[in-house]
C-alpha cells in the first residue's frame, strides 16, 4: 500500500497498481460505525498490506514448491527413471528424460503425496524473510525520493536516472537475499536428502545446529556469491536493455507504445533470466556440495573447493543449463545421468 492508497499486485517479473480512491465510491453505513483506532494503536492499512503480501507470497511459495524440488533434483543430477525413446519435431529418434510430470509421479510413489513438500517448511521462513527484509528497505529509501525516468531527458539524464533506480533494487535484493539465504541452505539440502534417503536435516532449528557443527558460520551461506552475481547482472541487464527498447525502438507515435512499453521489462525479464541461470544453477549445486549428503558428493559431483571450480566442471560437461526445462529434456549422452 502507497502513500497514494494503491494496492501492488504482484505478478512474478512485474509489479501492477490497482488505483482505487475513496472518492469515487459512495460511502453506506448498514450498522454502527466502529471507533477508529488510536494512532499506533493496532495495524494500520500499511501493516495489513504487508501482512497480506507475505500471506500471498507464502502461498505461491507453497503451490510451487514441487516444482522447485524436481528441478533441484535434476540440478544435482538425480535421474531416478531411465530415458525413453521419443521424437523430435523432424521425426528423428531421441532420447527424453522424465519430465516434471513424470519426476513428481515416482517421488508421490516412493515418498507419498506430502513426499512433494520436502523442505517447504525452511523455503516458507526464506521467502517471508526476503520480502520482509525488501520491504524494511524499500521504506528505509523510498522510491518517492527518486527521479524517474521521463520522456523529456535527455539520454545521459535518462541513463543516470535508470542506474539509481536499478542501484536501488540491487541493494534490496541482495540485501534480502543475504539475510534469507541460511534458511535456502537448509531448505536444498533437506530436499536432496531424496537421493539417498537420509535424515540428517530434518526441522530447522536441528538443522542450524548441524550446520554450525560441522561447517561454522560461512556453511550457512554455501552457494551465496553466484546467486547474489546472478542477481545483480539480471537487474542490471534487464534494466538498461528495457530502457534502451522502450527509448529508442518503440515508437510514440504507434497507438499501441504505452502497452508495448509496459510490457517490455517483463519480457526483458525472461529473456534475461536464462542467460543468468547458470549462476543459479552452481549456487544451488554449492548450497549442497561437500554436505555430508549422497547428492553433494561423487559420483553425483566432486568435491568443489569454489563456485568457479563448479562452473568450470559444469561447462566441460556441458551442464551449465541443467534443469532449466522441466518438460522437454533431451539426454545428450547416457554417461551425463545417474539412474538408480
């Protein structure tokens, strides 16, 4: 909720205000009216928003979590299921690995239905403290102490405009993601406990015990640096490239420009967000790595000693994409997968 009394809905990639005033609404009274609390007394609009907000945030965190476990288990390289023989759209004979589909089925199989909702319980706790610790930013620097970007700049005010903005996120984002990124830790590493069926992480407070023992402070942020990277290079990517679209490809004079422009750091946002995946995908693998589980150990990966060591072995193999598609996955040479 804004000064100005606009309720945010968010959408994953954009941000979109609903405006409704009071003013043009007629006000009815059908009981007696109820005394207005005292100032501090009690939640105010800006407290129920954001109550409402990680509510929400904590559900979609919920409905996706399966499939955020199939993909970290396939980013591990956990392939329980042999591949088939399928084709391509010329008709060629290929080999296809289990799609999402087909992963959650032999998980509900082996581990039941709530089998699919491993390590929710930290990744809940991770998602509200990021949008908490987002929103303490985001009133500690507001955005209405910002200029934004106008038609009437020039290119060099233009661009000075857009890298406050992006700076602005920057800070938020990493900010959150630092503070949210032990529960992460404990959230992967109780997910990949599937692959060899043990127990060491089991509830979160066991779990920052364990953690603390064997690996200290710096075991709580395994896998921290190539996400916070992928962070910063997706905003500022998909920042500058959205701005440069809207300024100087998108015409005013087309009816249609205000849409179009609306729309383009979403789709920036997609585009952006698979050329970062890799550094997605080797924090995830750090955040596990050398854990003391089946899944961060050989055969499944060796022992790393940096995120670089990782990238590097990943891009030898030509698995820097691993799990980023959950439907149709092509395997490229039977040696590349564990089957059980």
């Amino acid at each position: 909720m804004t000064a100005t009394g606009a309720v945010v809905v968010v959408v994953p990639g954009r941000a979109l205000p609903c405006w409704r005033r009071a003013g043009g609404m007629a006000a009815v009274v059908v009981g007696p009216r109820l005394p207005q609390a005292a100032p501090g007394v009690g939640p105010g609009p800006a407290e129920g928003a954001d109550a409402l907000f990680v509510a929400l945030s904590a559900g979609f965190t919920a409905l996706s979590h399966p499939l955020l476990y199939v993909k970290l288990l396939v980013q591990v390289g956990h392939e329980p299921l042999p591949p088939t023989v399928g084709r391509n759209i010329l008709g060629s004979k290929v080999l296809y690995l289990p799609g999402f589909f087909t992963y959650a089925r032999h998980i509900v199989e082996v581990d039941g239905k709530k089998g699919l909702f491993r390590g929710l319980s930290p990744r809940i706790l991770s998602s509200t403290l990021s949008t908490i610790s987002r929103g303490r930013v985001k009133k500690a620097f507001p955005l209405e102490d910002m200029e934004h970007v106008s038609n009437r700049d020039d290119m060099k005010t233009s661009l000075r405009k857009v890298a406050k903005e992006t700076s602005h996120e920057m800070m938020m984002q990493c900010v959150s993601r630092v503070i949210s990124h032990p529960l992460h830790v404990i959230s992967m590493r109780c997910m990949v406990q599937f692959v060899g069926r043990e127990v060491k992480y089991r509830g979160v407070f066991s779990s920052i015990g364990t953690i603390w023992k064997e690996e200290g402070l710096w075991g709580f942020f395994a896998g921290l640096v190539p996400h916070i990277l992928g962070d910063v290079i997706f905003l500022w990517c998909c920042n500058l490239l959205a701005h440069l679209i809207n300024t100087y490809a998108v015409d005013d004079n087309f009816s249609q420009a205000s849409v179009i422009r609306s729309y383009t750091k979403f789709v920036m946002g997609i585009a952006v967000s698979v050329l970062t995946y890799p550094f997605l995908l080797v924090g995830d693998i750090m955040a596990v790595n050398n854990c003391g589980l089946l899944a961060g150990l050989p055969p499944y990966a060796p022992v790393f000693p940096s995120w670089i060591h990782c990238w590097k072995h990943l891009s030898a193999q030509g698995q820097l994409f691993r799990g980023s598609s959950l439907l149709f996955r092509r395997a490229s040479t039977p040696a590349t997968y564990l089957t059980d």
